[in-house]
C-alpha cells in the first residue's frame, strides 16, 4: 500500500452481513486506527442509502468500509466528508477509463449516467462531536449482471470490457481516498468545486419526483449541510433533503 494510513490496517472477512455494520460493532468495543479498511468478498445484507439493500456479487465487487475520525469537521459541515468520499470514487473511476465520471447527488457514481457506485458514511457521535465516521462504498468492479430491478446499475467493466484486479483496485482505491482525506483537511474549497463541477445535471433540465408529484427542474446547487438546491419551472426554488426527492431519469 502507497498510502500513509488509508488501508494500512486491513480487516479482510470471507463474508458479512455488512461492513458497515461490523464496523460499527467493533467500534462499540474497541478503538480502530483512523483508516482502517474492513473489507469483504461477500455481503449478506449491505446497507444502501434510504433503508435500501446493496447487491453486489461475491468477489466481483469492492464492499468496504473506512474508518475515518474526522474531528476537524463542525457539524454542520458533515457533508463535506460525503463529498471528498465520492470525489475518490470519481478519481478512481477516472484512473481507469476514459468517461466523464458524474457524481449523482448526494453520492452516487455514475459512469455514462449508470450507477457504479455508492456511498453509505455513518456517523457515531460523542457528545456533539463525530468521534468516528464509518465509510461504506460498494464499486461494482467486475460485474456484469445485476438484478431486474436495478435498471441503472453500471460497472467499470460494463464500461471498458476489461477484467479488473479485486485488489489492485482496493489499492488505488486508498490512495485517491488519502489524496481527496488530506484535501479536505487542509482546503475545502477544492473540493466544493470539484463536486459541483461533476455533480450529474446541475443546471439541466430534468424530472424529479417530489412530494407534490413528478416536476421538471434545474438542480442549483448543493447547501452546505447538503440539501440540493432546485429551480422548478415556475420559478420556484426549493431545497430538499436525500428523502424528499428522487432523480427520475
Ligand atoms: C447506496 O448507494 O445506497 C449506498 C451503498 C453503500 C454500499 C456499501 S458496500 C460496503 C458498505 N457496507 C454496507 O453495508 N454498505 C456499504
């Protein structure tokens, strides 16, 4: 590993329910150095975002979990954290093919407007303060089929035809994490601006559902604590949480 800390303590399990999970059990116990990977060739029952499940065939995908302890983020910049996560994603992406990699908000990794990635961070708390962020991101690397369902699903050798190496991706994998970590502890500007300039339809036209039904709009922006910001037709601009919209797409 070419990395100072991300992925140098490596848990590697057979198989998990989900790491994030034992990442979160271990923690109840016992400390873990900051970067601390907890990786698994297979998922029982990974978590996605929205209480959703994450599908990924045994050994054909990254499912990991990092340790990070990022106590010189306030609180109300958390989203921060989610950013630099995906922008190492998008990195990574980037390192092996040619594509335009898009961020969808909040953080999924689109290749050619399919999803390759995501990102599930959980925080634990003391008192006020993040005391560990557990970051769990699931890249589909070599796998070709997904379930019927999953009609965006992409994957970096859907995209480029080649076969990856499981562990050589693990790797580079760390190394634009440390890269996007150390960037975010020393220059959040770099990284507001590289994620707006990849965030997936940020001032087109498209359709989103909503609460008040299914309306064309233009995303805006993203706020600081990571509502994304939406002009709808009539003017109107309205912020939401990860919740309250869906892309339709
Ligand atoms: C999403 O897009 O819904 C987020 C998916 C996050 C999946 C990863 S796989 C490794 C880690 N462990 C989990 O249970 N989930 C995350």
């Amino acid at each position: 590993m070419k990395t100072l800390f991300i992925g140098r303590h490596l848990i590697s399990l057979e198989s998990v329910d989900s790491t994030n999970g034992y990442a979160r059990d271990f923690l109840s116990r016992n400390d873990l150095f900051e970067g601390t990977v907890i990786i698994a060739a297979e998922q029982t029952n990974g978590k996605g975002q929205r209480g959703n499940v994450w599908y990924s065939s045994p050994r054909e995908n990254l499912t990991l979990s990092i340790i990070l302890k990022p106590h010189f983020l306030d609180l109300n910049c958390q989203f921060d954290l989610s950013k630099a996560i995906a922008l190492s994603v998008a990195d990574f992406f980037t390192y092996y093919t040619n594509y335009e990699i898009k961020v969808k908000w909040p953080n999924d990794i689109l290749i050619e407007s399919k999803k390759a990635a995501g990102i599930l961070i959980e925080n634990i708390y003391q008192g006020d303060k993040i005391s560990h962020s557990i970051a769990g991101i699931g890249i589909n690397v070599n796998q070709l089929n997904f379930p019927a369902k999953l009609i965006h699903a992409g994957s970096l050798k859907l995209a480029t035809g080649f076969h990856f190496n499981i562990n050589e991706c693990l790797e580079k994998l760390c190394e634009n994490i440390e890269r996007r970590y150390l960037q975010l502890k020393s220059n959040n500007k770099k990284i507001d601006e590289d994620y707006l300039s990849k965030l997936f339809r940020l001032n087109e036209w498209g359709n989103f559902s909503t609460a008040r039904g299914d309306l064309l709009g233009k995303i805006k922006g993203v706020k600081k604590n990571g509502r994304l910001t939406i002009q709808f037709q009539n003017g109107e601009i309205l912020d939401f949480d990860n919740k309250e919209i869906e892309f339709i797409y």
